[in-house]
C-alpha cells in the first residue's frame, strides 16, 4: 500500500507544509513508498512536490489529505478510486476575524470536515484536542500522530550569525514566535512587556512571525507599541535566523489562543529556552507538564513570574529540565510508533471504496514480493541482495566503479539484483538507458526512470543557499530531491517488494537513491557510504543514512573517523576498502596508440571541476615554467569542462586496457580531488607499479600515500613541482612500495568482509 499526501498549497516555512515532509520521513521509516502532491506547486519545488493533477494510484493505495478551509482537493479526495485519508491540523475559530472576509471561510471549514468523513477509512489529528474534532465531525477510525522537531536543528551552531548581531544587546529578550494574526492574541504579549518594563527596564521584545504591512492587525499592533522601547518585528525568518532568534532569546512567550498543536513552544525547548504559554486548546497536551503553561492573562503576575524565570537559576534549570524530557516525549520515533498504529489499522481491511461494492477492475492489487525470501524452512540457497547505487555500468571510477566489481565480486556468493537509474550522465540524469531488467554477466540489472531531469544551473544555486548553514528539513529535502536522481519505480519496489530479498547494499550517502531507500530496508542493509569531507556531508538529512543500517562499509581509516566526528550516533562502521587486481600492462601499447613520447603525468576519471582538475590544469602551467623539460600531461575521461593547454592531452574516455596501459607507462599518476572516500586512482595505479601525486587537502589520499610510502602529496604550486622532481629521484623504489601495498589489497578479504556482514544479517533474522 503507497502512502500519498495531498497539501491544497504546499509553501516553504508553512507548519502544514513540514508536517508532509515529516510524515513522509516517519513513512519511509516505516517501509512505505509514497509522495507529495499539491494543489498550489512553486516551480522551483517540483522536485518535492508534484501537482496533484499528476496523481495516480492503485486500489489499495491511501491518499492522506492535508485538511485545508475552501480547497477544491477536498472534493477531488472523494473521487479517488483508492483508500481515503485525513490529516487534520485544526481550524481556527472564526470569532477571531469578526467582520473580515475569512471568517465564512473559517465557518465553512468543518462543515468540509464533516463531507469528507463518511468516505475517509482513516483520520489523523496532530494532537487529542484535533482528534476529538474529527470524531465529532463524524470520522470513525481516529488516531493522534503528534508533530515533532528535531532537536539538532535548533543548536547554536545553526543559528545565523547576523541575526546573532542584531538581537545581541543589553537586556533579557522576550520572543513570540508565529504569524502576526489575531488569534495569536500580539496585543496581550504588547501588554505582557509593558509590566515587564516596569521591573526590568532594559527588557526587550521580539516578534518572529510573517506580516502584511498594510494588514489591518499589523497597524494596530505597531500603534500599540509606538513609544515603547525596544520591540522588533522580524518578519518571516529563515530557519538559520529562526534558530538565532531561539538562541538569542531569554525566554519565549505564547499568548495563542488557538493552537491545533504548537510547534513554536517544542522549537524553543529545542533551543533550551524556558517557555510560558496560555493553556488554550492544544497547548497543554504539546507542554505535557514542561515548561509554564498559564491560564489566566494577569499580565502584572506574569510580569513578575517572568523576572523569576529570568534571575532564578534554579527555577530555570528545573523548567530546562522538564523541557528536555518533554521534548524526549515527542520525538520522531514517538510519532512513527503512532504512525504505525494509524496504518496498521487499515491495512488488513479491504478498502472503503470495495465494501461499497464500488467496480475497481480486476487485477489492480500491488504485488507484495515472491514470499519472504529468506531462505527459511531449510532451503539452502544463495542469498538474494540487492545493490542500490545511483548509475552502472561500464563507468570510469567513482562509487559506480566500486559497485560494479563488489557485485561482480559477490555474484558467485549471493544472487545479486542491482537496482539503478537508467541515467548515463551523473549530471542531469537523462533517462539514456532503457528502463526494465537486464544482465551484466552474472548480475541480474533491474533498472528505473528518473522522474525528471535536474538543472545543474538551478541545482548549484540552491546548493550554494543551503551548505554551511542550519537547514529545516524541508529545505534540505528539497536539496535532495533537486540531487536526485529520483526514481520513484525504486522506492515503489523497495515498499512492496523488499521483503523478497534477503538483504540490501546501499552505495554512496550522497544521492537520493540511497538516502530515501535506505530507511525503507534499514533492518537489513549495509550501506557503502564513500564519505568524505565535503558539505553535504553535514547536512541533517544524512543522518538516517549513517545511523540507520545495521553497518557501514568504510573504505579507509579516514573515512571512519570523519563519520564518527560528524555523527557520533553512527551505524557500526568497519573498514573494508577495495580490492585491487594486478593487470598484465603494456605500457609501449599505449605510447604507440596515442602517441605519446616522453614522460607524463595521467589522470583517469571525470574531468571536471569537482574533481579538482581545474586546480591541476592550473598548478600545471604554473609547474611547466619552472621544470624543463616537464613532463606531459593526460587526461582520460568524460568531461564536462574545458580541458587544453601546453603540454596537455585530452584523451576522452578510453577502454580499460588503455587505462591499465597508460597507468603503468606513467612518470606518476595524478589525484587532484580533495574529496575522497577511497581513491580507485591511486589503488590502480599501485596495481601498475605507478607512484601517485596526490592532493594533500584529502585525508584520505594522505593516508593512502602514508601507508604505501608510494608517491608524494603536494598543497601548492611549490609541493606539486616538488613531488614531481621526488618522484622522478625515487621512482624504482616507490614502484617496489606501489606493488607491495597493491598486493595487500586482496578482494579476497574485501569480498569476505561483506559475506561476513551479511551473514550477520541473514542470522540475526532467522
């Protein structure tokens, strides 16, 4: 069963907007496929989001709808030959907007409500005073699945330095956070502060929230505060300036009287703030006893309870306290269990639409897999795994490579299905191959369509907004989805049919592939996770991806110890690395077929920036004028850059004959990228008794050149002319080095390390 969900207008910074994207985390945890659509889609989110119109669904699918006042979708929703859904996140009274023209909207809201419930098999409220409202418009199969935050997101290391700057100052800080509406009640804080004042002069208040300036509300509350020292109206903040706002406040105020949940008071307590809100609607079940709930507004004993808050340092580590356990409460994981509770309550009943003897076709149920799969009741088998990776094929380098050969590797061991895009370029994923299954030898190739191209122009813009910066998750979802590749064929087979395979290995935490699938088989995979030190890497929504699986499969000790610096809650990681293979070369072959004379330097892979070959080309015109004669240069592979100049030659790509050749001919091969999990380059390069000139930015070439004692780093134009003329003095007795260490990378020890892991698996399953 797919779980889709429908938001009438799906905004960034809106709560019912996080509420989707929450969800469809907690879904993926559960092993569930499903996406989001929208009524109202921004062009630059539709690699989030897709527009309802493109809405299709099986029989046993459910379609959870975002209960939103006057949206068509709500009617749409009754139309859908599949299960129904609602999630409902409360509607706000409308005595709030007396004499505006929301307020029929607002009364006509549950009347919706109340239409949609005879056809909904089940409603989801984000609190109990939410799900009481459903039951009394009508719906029958209520639960309550709590909203939720993630704590790391609102530490000071997130927090925007500007806006840092501009809420310093003098005295405590006061700070609301939500939309500037009437139900938000600004005006009773205004007053709050004005006590507040008189006890602590230098107090200041901060307002987060969006507004319209010319909004009726808006003008009345600045009239209110004209003459009064020290309020800000901050408009709508990013996350990063959100989380600024948190950290720079010394306590955070709610004078909401209508509240369905309450997400602002779980982000303060997040951002250790003490929290007092008024105790109307859902409010005292999202406080849970933590923090101060209040329910009369006597703003002098509040006044005065705030400057308790503010100079008791036990009193307040005793709410910070309470805070924390509240928060423990209310965690993901809490409301993935009541998720599971929700859908486990529908999925072994036939749909609403058949009991209403509705004619669906036949033929339509999705298929659930070939049986278990695991090799139970006595069967002895090859085990059947899975490997999930971004691209295969005939690739040069990369997480692609390594796939390639761990599933060529491990074919006469387990039956291996490799799950993949039918994408060639890494770029912008153009669906090149064609979607189905195939073979590569002994490995079974099932491949699927991306759902759309990506942009790198767009993409490097968003990148550019996000790394180095505290993110929602919404944002950096969305970041993933624009990485892609998206291919929802994949998340749909690893939903329904999962359970026919015994285990999964999951390459690179880079892409979406692997970071969406992963939490639907966490419970039996291994993940390849090729890290290295760049910022993705430090994004939140990696966090699943390193501490999800039951192990990761390291390719260096570098690599080990980045991960347990950037999530100390990580999987069990052990290094496993790459084998190597000793190829017979002919290095004369090579010179003679693309004429190339005297010594050279090589460089194998994809020449791009990324990769670091804009860098060398520059170090390399800089070290042909200091060494004569300098050795050429070769390039070898697809490219995305321009890549020319004295002394260079662009080959383009090359078989892997020519590659094993030209390796063992050179002066030295060249790794110029900083950013390594294991560089291929340099273990073949070994393989061809070649030493390697290697980028000493990357840890992990470093570490490779450290062990082998086999090549030089260099970290400018100096060391790089440097290494070459060390290279060139010791060139016989690197080569015996780059041999010694090759053949200490043994695939026999590589491929036993991961039938060892998965056995691990296979036995703690049975």
């Amino acid at each position: 069963m797919a779980v889709h969900q429908l938001v009438p207008n799906f905004v960034m910074g809106d709560a019912t907007s996080q509420a989707a994207i929450h969800l469809s985390l907690l879904l993926r945890r559960l092993g569930r496929f499903g996406e989001v659509f929208s009524g109202e889609v921004s062009p630059n989110l539709s690699s989030l989001v897709r527009p309802a119109s493109q809405l299709r669904v099986e029989p046993e699918d459910l379609v959870l709808y975002h209960h939103a006042i006057a949206s068509p979708l709500s009617g749409a929703l009754l139309h859908l030959p599949c299960r129904r859904g609602v999630v409902f996140h409360n509607i706000t009274p409308a005595r709030f907007y007396e004499g505006t023209l929301l307020r029929e909207a607002l009364e006509s809201g549950r009347a919706q409500l109340a239409a949609m419930a005879p056809f909904a098999e089940l409603a989801i409220g984000v609190s109990a005073y939410n799900a009481a409202e459903l039951r009394e418009a009508g719906c029958q199969n209520v639960h309550v699945v709590p909203l939720f935050v993630e704590p790391e997101r609102f530490s000071r290391e997130r927090a925007d330095r500007s806006m840092l700057r501009r809420l310093s100052g003098r005295g405590p800080l006061l700070l609301s956070v939500g939309r500037v509406v009437p139900h938000k009640r600004i005006e009773d804080l205004i007053a709050l502060y004005r006590e507040l004042l008189r006890l602590r002069p230098e107090a200041r208040l901060a307002i987060a929230g969006g507004f319209q300036r010319g909004d009726q509300y808006y003008r009345k509350l600045r009239r209110e505060v004209s003459g009064c020292p020290g309020v800000q109206f901050l408009g709508k903040l990013s996350h990063a300036e959100l989380v600024a706002a948190y950290r720079s406040a010394q306590l955070f105020v709610s004078m909401s009287e209508h509240e369905g949940f309450g997400v602002a008071p779980l982000e303060a307590m997040a951002a250790a703030v003490p929290v007092l809100a008024f105790a109307a609607a859902a409010v005292p079940e999202t406080l849970g006893g933590a923090g101060i709930a209040f329910t009369e507004k006597r703003f002098a004993l509040l006044a005065e309870l705030c400057r308790e808050l503010l100079d008791d340092p036990r009193l307040r580590a005793r709410v910070l306290a309470g805070q924390k356990r509240r928060l423990e409460e209310l965690s993901a994981g809490v409301a993935e269990r009541h998720l599971s509770a929700a859908l486990s309550s529908i999925d072994a009943r036939p749909s609403l639409s058949r009991r209403a003897g509705e004619d669906q076709g036949e033929g339509h149920p999705l298929s659930r897999g070939a049986g278990d799969g695991t090799g139970e009741g006595g069967r002895k088998r090859r085990p059947r795994v899975a490997l999930v990776v971004q691209r295969y094929g005939e690739l040069l380098g990369g997480a692609e490579s390594h796939a390639r050969q761990i599933a060529h590797r491990l074919s006469p061991h387990w039956e291996v299905t490799v799950l993949t895009s039918c994408a060639r370029d890494h770029l912008s994923w153009a669906n090149e191959l064609p979607e189905g299954v195939e073979r590569d030898g002994p490995v079974r190739v099932r491949r699927f369509a991306s759902a759309r191209a990506r942009q790198m122009r767009d993409f490097n813009r968003l990148s550019r907004a996000v790394f180095g910066r505290g993110n929602d998750r919404v944002t950096e979802e969305h970041w993933l989805a624009e990485q892609g590749p998206l291919l929802p064929g994949l998340w749909r087979h690893l939903s329904e049919e999962g359970r026919s395979y015994d285990g999964f290995v999951l390459f690179t935490y880079l892409y979406a592939p692997t970071a969406w699938g992963l939490p639907m088989v966490a419970d039996r995979a291994l993940v390849v996770p090729t890290a290295h030190d760049e910022a993705p890497f430090f994004l939140d929504v990696f966090n699943d991806v390193l501490e999800q699986p039951r192990a990761l499969l390291c390719n260096t000790p570098e690599e080990v110890e980045l991960i347990e610096r950037r999530c100390p809650r990580h999987a069990r990681a052990r290094v496993v690395g790459v084998g190597v293979d000793l190829p017979g070369t002919n290095a004369a072959r090579f010179r003679k077929s693309h004429q190339v004379a005297g010594p050279y330097l090589m460089y194998v892979g994809r020449v791009e920036e990324g990769k670091g070959v804009g860098e060398l080309l520059r170090l390399y015109r800089r070290c042909r004028a200091r060494l004569r004669p300098a050795p050429e240069l070769v390039l070898a592979g697809p490219s995305s850059m321009e890549a020319g100049g004295e002394g260079v030659r662009y080959l383009g790509r090359i078989s892997e004959r020519d590659k094993h050749d030209g390796l063992s001919g050179a002066l030295a091969a060249v790794v110029p990228s900083r950013y390594e999990s294991l560089s291929l380059l340099s273990l073949e390069a070994f393989a061809a008794g070649t030493p390697v000139l290697g980028n000493g930015a990357s840890e992990v070439v470093k570490g490779q050149l450290s062990r082998s004692g086999a090549g030089a780093a260099y970290d400018d134009g100096d060391s790089f002319v440097e290494g070459i003329r060390r290279i060139e003095a010791e060139r016989p007795a690197m080569r015996r080095k780059a041999l010694a260490y090759a053949r200490r990378q043994s695939w026999a020890k590589v491929v036993a390390a991961y039938r060892e892991e998965m056995a691990r698996i296979l036995e703690e399953r049975r």
